[in-house]
C-alpha cells in the first residue's frame, strides 16, 4: 500500500493518507520511497485508522509533508 505524509507529530510518528482500518500496519514495515529517508525502512508498532503510524525507532531524519 503507498501512501504520503499528511502530518508530522516526530521523527517516529506521523499522520498518511492512508484509510486502512485500524492496526492494519501494526508490526509491518515501511520503506520510504521520497524524501530523506529514501531507501530506508523502519518497523511499524502501530496504526490507527485516522491514518497516524508510530515507529518502533525513530527515523534518522523527520519525516516531511508529501513523503512517500
């Protein structure tokens, strides 16, 4: 599933596009496609379905509106 940044509360938590039901994302992985973090990916801890995903560990760079 792809999606974007919408907010961005930290370098571990931020709010997507994305409309997956809630803990959809929990455990999984994401890979940044754009942005600072391109090529890197992260393990997910949790997502709610207003979009927000939290990491286990911080990204080493925060995350940016439109982010892929």
């Amino acid at each position: 599933i792809s999606g974007s940044v919408t907010t961005v509360n930290s370098v571990a938590t931020f709010g997507t596009d994305t409309t997956q039901p809630d803990g959809y994302f929990d455990y999984g992985v994401i890979t940044w496609l754009t942005g600072k973090n391109a090529g890197l990916s992260q393990d997910v801890k949790h997502s709610a379905s207003i979009g927000t995903i939290c990491l286990f560990m911080p990204m080493p760079f925060t995350p940016a509106l439109g982010d892929t």
